[in-house]
C-alpha cells in the first residue's frame, strides 16, 4: 500500500447539528484495563446518550489529530466506533459506526506501520486484510454497509480489534 502525503497540519472538518457540540475527552493510555475489555453492545444506550457520546468521540479523535477511535479508547465500553479515513488528504468523510461488524475479509493481506492514540510513541507493523465489507448502524438506526480497501479498510479493522479488547501489541508486551 503507498503511503498517502499527509499536509502537516490538515483542518479538520466542520461537523454540524448534534455532532457539532462533542467535547474532547482525555484518552485512556495502555496499559490501562479498559482497553482490553469486550465491549457491549450500544443498543443499550439511550439516544441522546449515544449522539453525545459519538459528538464527544469526533472531537476527541480530531483534537489528537488521530483518523479512528473506539469508545473504549475514552472509557466507554460500548461497541461504537468513529473514523475519517480521508480528513488528513483533504476529503473528510466522518463516519459513526453503531454495533459495527466485519462481514467479509479479503484472502489478501498487506503488514504495514500502524499507530494508536491509546499507546502513543510505540508504531507496530501489522498484517490486515487489503479489504473487508463493514456492517453497522448508523445515527438514524438504519443499517448500513460499505466495501472498505486500503486505508479505510485498515482503520476499521484497528478500531473493530478496540471493542473486542484488542491492541497492536507484541505478544512481549502484554505478557
């Protein structure tokens, strides 16, 4: 996969209506025990709590300039997932991801340096698929699916492994 040039400092992108008033929130940092919990799923939350929590997890991962992040990753074990694969290239496309599940892997697999906002300063090379298809729900509760290559793709995955209490560790790391 080639990397994309990132600008050095990318804006992120305007959010409007209920997603527009998230607050940063701190991000937990490993080894911290959240981090490695299965998360439950979001259909147990309320509404509203569920538009505050992914208004706060946008802002949190644009503020720590980061192009994913899982509600685990702020203390909420809850299965949501916010990510913008393209805002640092200057095509944003914010995506909130309620219950979100891999439905498909490719057989085609790339290793690549990844980095996580939860373990800072620690880049890892990890193996994923080139390409998945993503379920979840959206805002409105309408279930959705997306073919998702590169970049997109790798995302997703890392943030899919943060519900299910998974990080880009080394197995000496967690031992």
């Amino acid at each position: 996969m080639a990397d994309t040039p990132i600008p050095a400092s990318p804006i992120p992108p305007v959010l409007t209506g209920d997603l527009a008033a998230g607050k940063v929130r701190p991000i937990l940092l490993y080894p911290d025990p959240v981090l490695f919990t299965r998360c439950d799923d979001v259909g147990y939350l309320a509404q509203p709590d569920i538009l505050v929590l992914a208004a706060d997890m946008l802002a949190t991962m644009y503020a720590a300039r980061g192009r994913g992040l899982a509600a685990p990753q702020i203390g909420v074990s809850r299965r949501i997932f916010v990510m913008d694969a393209g805002w640092k290239t200057g095509e944003p496309d914010p995506l909130v991801m309620l219950d979100p599940e891999i439905l498909w892997r490719s057989d085609e697999t790339d290793s690549a340096v990844e980095t996580c906002l939860s373990i800072p300063d620690r880049p890892l090379s990890v193996t994923r698929s080139l390409s998945i298809t993503l379920g979840w729900y959206d805002l409105q509760g309408r279930h959705r699916m997306r073919q998702m290559s590169g970049d997109a793709a790798r995302i997703a995955q890392h943030e899919a492994d943060h519900l299910d209490g998974r990080l880009i560790l080394k197995e000496s790391d967690t031992a």
